[in-house]
C-alpha cells in the first residue's frame, strides 16, 4: 500500500505463561504498546517482568536451571504487510450481527480466542464490537458471567468457554462497545504444571487511540514488505531488537540495505554479521 500511513495504538497490561518443559513454569508479567499501521506495519514494544511462578517446585527447576533471566525491555519493528492484519480484516466486516455472523462463518470459526484477536489489539467501531458480543454469548457451551472484573479491578460484562483445555474468559465493557480484557485459567488437570483454576494468562486493554506516526527514537520501517500479507521472516538484530520483514535469500545484502536505511546503526550490523555470517 502507498499513501501517508497511520497507526492503531493499543497499550495493555497483563501477564502469561512462559514453559520450558522440564524447567520451569512461570508466569511474566508485562507492559504492552503495539502501533499497526494502516499498511500492517508497525511496532511492539514491550517490558516484561516481574516474575511469578506457578508453583514453589517451578520456581526450584527455574533455581536449578540457572535462573533464566525472564524480564527485559525491547522492541520488534515490522516492515508492511507483516503485523496487524486483523486491522484490514474488522474494516471489511458489517456490523449487522446477522450479516456479521453469515461472515465470520465463512472464515475460522469463531471462539473466545478468535474474539480477542479481533478485537483486543484494535479499534474496532463499537457496533461492531457490540456485534461481536452478541454473537460470541450465543456460542456453544458459553456461559454468561454478567458483571464481572478484569485484573485491573474493572467491572464489565464477561462470558467465558472452554476452550482447548483452558477456561477462557472476554470482558467487555459494561455497554459491549470495546473489550476490556482477555484471561485464561487453567482447565485441563492434565497439564499438571499447576492447580486446576490457575490463572495462566491475562491481558487488559488500557488505551487504545488512532495516531499519525511510530513515537520518536524509533528506527525507519524496513523492509522487504510481507507478501502475502502476514508471512515473512524475523531476524534478531540484538537481545532487545528484532525485525520482521517479507522473506529474502542472503542475509549479507539485506543488512548493508537497512544499515544504509538507519534500521540498524553500524555496530549492530558487525554484530549481526560476525554472528550469523562468519568467514570462510
């Protein structure tokens, strides 16, 4: 796409599961901005941490394991095409929730989860977020909690589902115009890392607002594009820097490109180089 290009912002606070099978199971808490662009470019910025877990034996293999360092900050930039594209998506749907129904069933079928991609990191117009709503409460097996609190202590209308061995809950805003927050709670026994009932992830919305342009200090989008939409490749230029881009062959070209861009300074580009292209 061309033209001049906005940006969705959502800011979100929340916490969730991260499991290294054998080591440990801990829950991290984190602070979320996302800017998609009306071309699905965009960034993530996140600060993970503080650091719960799910069990006292959970912490000891995390000990045992060499205490993982599991907080930080960092930003993930993304060319066009390449993050957000829930954002072409919601603009192409009718809030009609009978036309928005026969919709979606012609896509992925619609879930709880399916309810937090679409509009959880979005500015969905609030019909069609009362839409959503309507729908979701007469899925299968939902069940409505009627007001109910997210993590930040905000009242709203939830409805909650089984789904995929998790306990999954949507809460709305007390009239449905946007979603509040999304959580899950631990439902398959099996699992075992933690009690029946744990809460193992959690996301609530904070802010969300339509602006003109990334913040400042942030690098120049890169590229290549993503093509199609949503595909692509990520290189890691540092422990806090990643970039998600379209597909391309030789690494070596790509980075002379966006350290010409300003993407990347020249000391990133040594680094990047010495660790993935060594001499021969």
């Amino acid at each position: 796409m061309s033209g001049v290009v906005d940006y969705v912002y959502v800011e979100s606070r929340g916490a969730h599961g991260h499991h290294a099978v054998g080591s440990f199971d801990a829950l991290v808490g984190t602070h979320r901005e996302i800017w998609i662009g009306s071309d699905c470019s965009g960034l993530i910025r996140e600060t993970s941490g503080p650091v719960s877990f799910f069990t006292a034996d959970g912490e000891a293999r995390w000990r045992a394991a060499g205490s993982r360092d599991l907080e930080g900050t960092g930003i993930d930039l993304f060319a066009p095409g390449c993050i957000g594209t829930q954002r072409w998506e919601l603009a192409g749907l009718p809030p009609d929730p009978e036309q928005l129904a026969a919709e979606l069933s012609r896509r992925v079928p619609l879930t709880l989860k399916r309810v937090y991609d679409l509009l959880g990191e979005s500015l969905a117009e609030p019909d069609l977020c009362r839409a959503v709503y309507e729908i979701a409460r007469r899925l299968d097996h939902v069940v409505e909690l009627g007001e109910t609190h997210d993590q930040l202590g905000r009242a709203g209308l939830g409805l909650a589902r089984v789904e995929h061995g998790d306990r999954v809950e949507a809460i709305f805003s007390r009239d449905a115009s946007e979603l509040l927050a999304y959580q899950r709670f631990l439902a398959d026994p099996s699992r075992g890392y933690a009690p029946v009932g744990t809460l193992v992830s959690w996301a609530a919305f904070i802010h969300r607002e339509l602006v003109d342009s990334l913040p400042e200090g942030i690098p120049p989008v890169p590229g290549p594009p993503c093509s199609p939409p949503g595909g692509g490749r990520g290189t890691v230029i540092d422990p806090g820097f990643f970039l998600g881009t379209g597909y391309f062959n030789d690494l070596e070209p790509q980075l002379e490109e966006w350290l010409a861009q300003g993407v990347i300074s020249d000391a990133q580009y040594r680094a990047v180089k010495d660790r993935r292209l060594p001499d021969s």
